[in-house]
C-alpha cells in the first residue's frame, strides 16, 4: 500500500462523508445513515467513479471501534459496572438463549445445513456496541437507561467470544464439550482479572501524573497510547480490540479525569467513527441482498422483534421497571460487528456457505438504520405498553422493581442458604445438558447397544426412554432447587408472620415468588434449549419450555389478580395513615404503615402552591409511564380519599402516597415538584 493510496482512500471517504452527512442534518436524520449512504456510493458495488480501497477503510474502522469503546468505558467507573452486572448479566443470557434458537430454529426451516443453521443463531445473538455507542451519543441518552444497555453489550461481547471459541472447535471436527466451555471460560476471566488488578495500580496513577503537567497534547497522546495499547494486548490474546478497549476506558476513569479527557478525544473518535460507519456501507451489495431478499427479510424481523421482546423480559423480570426495559429492548435491536466477525469464521472453516455473510451484512446494515428510529421513539412506545397492561400487570410492574431493589439490600448473612442452592442447580444443570448432549450424540449406537447387551427391540423410543430416565433425577433436582430458591428470596424481602398472627404479606410474597420462579425458568431452561436444540431431534425441548411458559403465565395471572385486590384493599387503609402523616410533622413514618406489607413502603409528596403538578392529572402528566413510580392514593384536607386518582387535577396542600425504587422516586419527585423538593426521604 502506497502513501497516494491511503491519501486518495480517505479524502474520498470524508469528503462524501461530509457531503451525506450534511444533507442528513438539514433533513434532521441520523448521521449514521448519511455515514452508510457515503459507504454504499463509494463502495465497489455501486457503478459509481468514486471507488475507495475496501482494506484501507476496514483498517481505519478498527480504529473508530476501538475509539467508540474506549469513549463508553470512560464512562463508566467499575463500581457502575458491578451495580449493573447482575440485571445485564441475566438480561443478556436470556437474549442470547432465544436469539441462538431463533437462529437455528429458522435456518432449518430454510434449509439450511446444521452448521450454518448454528452459526446464524450466533450471527444474529450479538448487539453492535458501535452501532448504539453512536445513536446514544446522537440523541443524548443518558443515565441508567445508557448504563444498563452497555452492561448488556460488555456481557454478550463476553458470549460471542466463548461463542467463537466453541464454534471454531465444532466446525474443525472437535467435540463440544464441557471442557472446552470451561477451558475457554478460565482463560477469558483470568486475562480480564488479570488486566483490571495491574491496570488499576498502574494506569489511574499514570494518568494523574500526565495530567498535572497540564499539557492538552500530552494527555491527549498518552491516552490514546494506552487505549490502543490494551486493544492490541487484548487482540494478541485472542480476544476482541473492543473488549480491550473498554477495559482501558473503564481503566482510565479511575483517575477521576474523565471529562477532561473526554473533551479532548471527542473530535478523534468522531472522525474515525464515522469511517467505521461508512465502511459498513461499502459492505452492501444490493445485488446478493436481491438474491437473498427472502432470508434477509426473515431475519430482520427475527432480529428486531425477537431482540425487543427477549430483553424486555430479561430487563423487566430482573427489576427494570417497564419503561426502562422497553426501551433497552428497542436499543438493542440490531447485530454488527462481531456478526460479521462470527460470518466471516464460518467461511474460513468451511463450515457454511459463502451466502451467509452478505445476509449478515445485510440484515446488519437494515437494522442500523433503523436503530436510531428506535430509540427515539422507544419513550412513546414504552409508554402506550404502559397504558395498555391490564390492572394487575400494572400494579405488579410498578411495585416489583421495588421489591428486587429490596432483595439486592439484603444482608450478606441471610443469602448463604440462597448461594447453596444456586450451586446445586448449577451443578444438576450442568449434568442435565451433558446428559442430552451425550445422548444425542450415540442415538445412532443406543439402540443397537440396547439390543444386543440387552435383549430388547433396536427402538429409537427405547433409547430415549432410557436417556429419559438417567437425565430425570437432574431435571427434578432442577425443579425442586428452584423452587426452594424462589421461597427463599421471596421469604427475605416478606418475612412470614409469626405463627398465630394474620400474614398480610401472604399475597406480594406468592406472586413475587411466581415471578422469581419464572426468571428462574427462563435462565435455565433457555439456555438448555439453546445448546440441546442442534442435538435433539424435532421440538421435544421447545414444547416443554412453551408448556411450562404456559402454566407459569397462568399461575402468575391468577397470583397478580389477587395481589391487585389486596393493594386495593391497602389502598383503602391509607386514608387514615395519610391523615396521620399530615400531621407528623417529623416527618417519620407512623406505625400503622406496617399493615401494609408488599406496597413498596409507600412514600408521602406533598404538593405545595408552587409545584408544577398543581392543576394537572396524572395521567397527563403520566407519571407511571415516565418516572416507574405509581401513586397508590391521594389524601386531601376536607374529601379525605380521592377516588379517580388518574384523572382528578392535584390541588396545593395534596399528599400523595407513592411507591417505587429509588431511581423511580427521585425522578418523581422532579416530575411533581417545581424545587425536586418533598417531605421526608422514602422510609427504610
């Protein structure tokens, strides 16, 4: 490569760039897709005389990847990244079990071989972190909204590298197993370990030092080196520049500089962010999209609708609130670069066809461009799902966050009893997916086996039966762990009365316990679904995931009815507290708010003249559907209760009883209140 080749590369790739991405500002669209359009002009799959060197800007948009990732780990210090592990640690492993049998389940459908149907599901499992880092910074989103989506990425930036380490061993000839999960698994954590113990007693110190010399080029070199530098360590390792970038972001905001140093490499991550974006474009070829138009549809949609519903669930059932997972759900709607990285590996190992890549490609770059339409209009469309939740659903939304935020605080003490059995199910599930993994692997010999040891028929049923019988103990420890887990967790956040007295937190404690049991599922079951399903013949595991889907939904519904009718009840008895409260000038909370277990220890607002809800409903204000935070009843001087609490304008003087988290509350507050200013801080 000639220094006039990479001159001539990048000079048609900016100036086009700038051109699009004019044009896109006056129509007020993303500049993404002004930064795609300029890829699909100067691409070689367009008749147009303004052809840039394809390697040349694939080798600069590793450079925008690697900048974009260390602008998110800025961002974020480590004591932000474990608050949100475990939420994005659950969220990500659900969305990935469904979108790894989606994959599958769809490429069979079309044909496919199985390997290609294997490595679709991966295709389509992993979010762009690119993709999102620059629609969130294009449309300001900020906050816990930003801070949940990225630990979701971190976390499946971590599965599609232990993915690509198990797909590189199945499509050589090897076999998939444990040892190679675990193996994988070890080397990963241990350079991560590694990596964070030595970075944190070098890298923060270091910066320090760079920046008491108050030298904008200095800070600014030095960063960049050691940005760069931990992506090439990372690379050499085996693993992803944009995993090692992040470490070093997560890195360098140790040393409380962050906006300092964020205002200094702004103008070169945006620059080389956008190549990164235009060389994506210059990998559409409209004609292998025409002729694959049929799979590309198919699997945009799968992408987009599958993406949204499965992290929704994830999101929510981990204690997001509604608003909050809708809107993580429609942020990570797309697939990008590992997609294209998984795609490409197929090819080397001959394990798919060469088909595979201009579909990943093309799905990628469809939904892109939809991505920025997303999430900007994820608020409103978080809202109408809102609005349309039955009664019950509605009550139980608003109050589980609160409940999960409450199981998070407890003491270490009481979780020794939970950690034993998340053991035991760890260990039943990993002999389970063994077991069927085994059997499905020697179902050709098993029958022959049967009948010549055995004496019995050479029957394909019989051979199930007996894999049946051996995997059943497993699968029954399985059930009963998780259902003496979901007790425990249940029991920690409401207590039991003691014996002889009424148990008024018999109803929240039944459906919060429902409801961990679900995640439970979902976290289990999923992904044995997920990794059996290339094994097993038909749908045996779909059609008992769907089934026990099924009759846990049932047993939710009749359980959040119930707790409905007793929040309803709870409702009632706040009359009196709240005219109690009115006059508790300390502001403490009366005794008599102990009668009411699972209502999220409901906090009193009191709207003054000057608040800004005064004159206003709540449901023009739509506070559940902004802030998570419900208003179980309204006290005020000479009605006593009011009954529509949705439609009845607030007057000055109103006490609100509310109930949400923290997160939910604080914002509330700001919602009412002119000053962010109420009566006392949400009881412990």
């Amino acid at each position: 490569m000639q220094a006039h080749d990479f001159l001539l590369a990048l000079t048609i790739v900016l100036c086009v760039a700038a051109i699009t991405t004019v044009i896109f500002q006056r129509l007020r669209q993303p500049v993404v897709l002004g930064y795609m359009l300029a890829g699909l002009l100067v691409g070689p799959h367009v008749p147009i005389p303004l052809v840039a060197d394809p390697a040349i800007v694939q080798t600069l948009s590793e450079l925008g990847v690697i900048l974009l990732m260390f602008s998110l780990g800025l961002e974020f210090s480590l004591r932000k990244l474990i608050s949100v592990g475990p939420s994005a640690g659950i969220t990500a492993i659900v969305q990935c079990s469904v979108m790894l049998w989606l994959g599958f389940a769809i490429g069979q459908l079309l044909g496919w071989t199985v390997m290609e149907s294997i490595f679709m599901g991966a295709i389509i499992s992993i979010s762009s972190t690119t993709i999102i880092a620059k629609a969130f910074d294009e449309q300001k989103v900020k906050g816990r909204l930003r801070e949940l989506v990225v630990g979701v990425l971190v976390v499946e930036d971590i599965i599609a590298i232990l993915l690509m380490a198990i797909l590189t061993a199945v499509a050589s000839g090897g076999d998939l197993e444990a040892k190679t999960l675990i193996v994988s698994t070890a080397k990963l954590l241990g350079f991560l370990i590694a990596l964070v113990v030595v970075g944190l007693l070098v890298i923060p110190r270091a910066m320090r030092f760079v920046i008491r010399l108050k030298r904008d080029e200095t800070t600014l070199v030095a960063t960049i080196g050691i940005c760069f530098g931990i992506a090439l360590l990372a690379l050499e390792m085996g693993y992803s520049v944009a995993l090692g970038a992040f470490i070093a972001g997560v890195l360098v905001s140790e040393s409380g500089q962050t906006e300092k140093i964020e205002h200094l490499i702004a103008p070169v991550r945006d620059m080389f962010a956008a190549v990164f974006f235009v060389s994506v474009g210059m990998l559409i070829d409209p004609a292998l999209v025409q002729m694959h138009w049929v799979a590309v549809f198919i699997f945009t949609v799968v992408v987009i609708a599958g993406k949204i519903l499965s992290v929704f669930i994830g999101a929510f059932l981990t204690g997001n609130g509604t608003r909050a997972s809708v809107q993580t759900g429609m942020s990570l709607a797309q697939i990008g670069e590992f997609s294209f990285i998984i795609a490409a590996l197929g090819i080397a190992l001959n394990a798919t066809g060469h088909f595979l890549y201009p579909i990943a490609v093309a799905v990628s770059a469809i939904t892109t461009l939809s991505t920025p339409w997303l999430i900007r209009a994820s608020g409103p469309f978080a809202n109408l799902v809102d609005r349309k939740l039955p009664a019950p659903i509605q009550t139980f939304a608003t109050l589980y966050g609160s409940w999960v935020e409450g199981l998070k605080q407890q003491e270490v003490q009481k979780s020794v009893r939970t950690k034993q059995l998340v053991r035991w199910m760890l260990i039943d599930l990993a002999f389970l997916i063994g077991i069927i993994i085994i059997a499905a692997r020697l179902m050709n010999v098993l029958p022959g086996w049967i009948a010549t040891q055995l004496g019995l028929p050479a029957s394909p049923y019989i051979a199930l039966s007996a894999a049946a019988l051996v995997a059943s103990p497993f699968l029954i420890g399985i059930f009963r762990v998780g259902r003496s887990l979901g007790v425990s967790l249940s029991t920690q956040v409401f207590p039991e009365s003691e014996s002889g007295k009424l148990d008024l937190a018999a109803a929240p404690r039944r459906v919060f316990q429902v409801a961990l049991q679900l995640v439970l599922l979902l976290l289990v079951g999923l992904p044995i679904v997920a990794l059996t399903q290339p094994f097993l013949p038909g749908v045996p595991a779909i059609a008992i995931m769907i089934l026990l889907l099924v009759i846990f939904g049932v047993v939710f519904w009749r359980s959040a009815a119930n707790f409905q009718g007793h929040v309803q009840a709870g409702s009632e008895m706040l009359l009196e507290v709240l005219a109690k409260q009115a006059q508790n000038v300390d502001g403490h909370r009366p005794a008599e708010m102990e009668f009411l277990p699972g209502l999220g220890a409901p906090t009193r607002i009191v709207l003054s003249a000057n608040d800004i809800a005064v004159g206003k409903t709540l449901a023009s204000l739509n506070l559940r559907g902004v802030t998570g935070a419900s208003v179980l009843a309204i006290h005020r001087d000479g009605q006593g209760l009011v009954e529509d609490i949705a439609h009845e304008e607030l007057q000055s003087g109103d006490i609100l009883a509310i109930v949400g988290t923290n997160e939910s509350l604080a914002q509330a507050r700001k919602l009412l209140c002119k000053t962010g200013v109420t009566g006392p801080s949400r009881p412990r």
